[in-house]
C-alpha cells in the first residue's frame, strides 16, 4: 500500500500540480498588493478619490450609532456591513490573476506546442481500401480476392 501511495504521489502530474499550488499560493499577496497599493489608488483618484476598500452598505448599527468614518471604525463599533468595495478588489485581482496566467503561461506554452507540432514530420494516413482493377470496386487494402467479382488480385 505504502509503494502505491509513493508511486502515486511521484507521478508528474501530481508534483507539477503540486509546485503550481504552491507557487500561485506564494503569487497570490503579490497580485494582492498590486491591487490594492499600485492599481486601485490611481483608479480612485481618478473616480474622485474614493478608496475602494472603504465602500460598504451597514445593515445594522453596531454599539456605537452611525454614520461611520470608514469600514474599519464600522466593524469595531461591531456594525454588520456588506464590504462590496473589497469584492470590488477581489475581482480586479482575480482579472490581474488570470491575465497574467494567460500571457505569461497559457500562450507562450500554446506557442511553444505549435511550434513542437510543426516540427514533426506529417504522417500521411494509409488508406483502407483499393479499388478493384476488374470491377472497380472498393475493398480492402489486404484483400487477395475481390469479394464483389471474385478475382484474384496481385499484390
């Protein structure tokens, strides 16, 4: 049981499975900071200086009564809020995510099979039949006799 556990885990695909998890687990707070400190300042600038991470609908007031300054004084006055300015984030950094996953894997190892694909020499598929030189039927390329005239056929 322990060998086909080992033989299992030593496939390619689960370790190449593996590394990715780990690598994209290590990629994952770098896309985070893009957003959030590089990308979306600039866009709430441009939006009339609106810091995404602050937009939020409370539903009920906390101990404290509002209007609140900001999500963080929300939450701690114990405020339950629908946080859509950091789903907002999530989403960009999911579109970030994905573009970079594409451009810079998904293409250049798509470019890379075509050019392995040409490169292979163009195997011409054998044909199944013949024609019948009697007849001029089809019929099997290894047949030594036609099965519609019965002539004998050279090979």
């Amino acid at each position: 049981m322990l060998k086909d556990f080992k033989a299992f885990i030593m496939k390619g695909n689960v370790v190449d499975m593996a590394v990715g998890i780990i690598i994209g687990a290590a990629f994952s707070p770098i896309i985070a900071s893009l957003v959030k400190d590089v990308i979306m300042p600039p866009i709430g600038l441009a939006l009339g200086k609106v810091d995404f991470s602050n937009l939020y609908v409370v539903l009920r007031q906390g101990k404290v009564a509002g209007p609140y300054t900001s999500l963080a004084v929300a939450q701690t006055a114990g405020a339950i809020t629908i946080n859509y300015g950091n789903f907002i984030n999530t989403i960009i950094t999911f579109v970030i995510i994905a573009a970079v996953v594409f451009f810079f894997v998904v293409r250049p190892i798509a470019q890379m099979n075509a050019r392995q694909k040409a490169k292979e020499p163009v195997v011409a598929a054998l044909p199944a039949t013949k024609e019948c030189p009697f007849c001029f039927t089809q019929i099997p390329v290894k047949a030594t006799r036609c099965p519609n005239c019965t002539s004998e056929l050279k090979k």
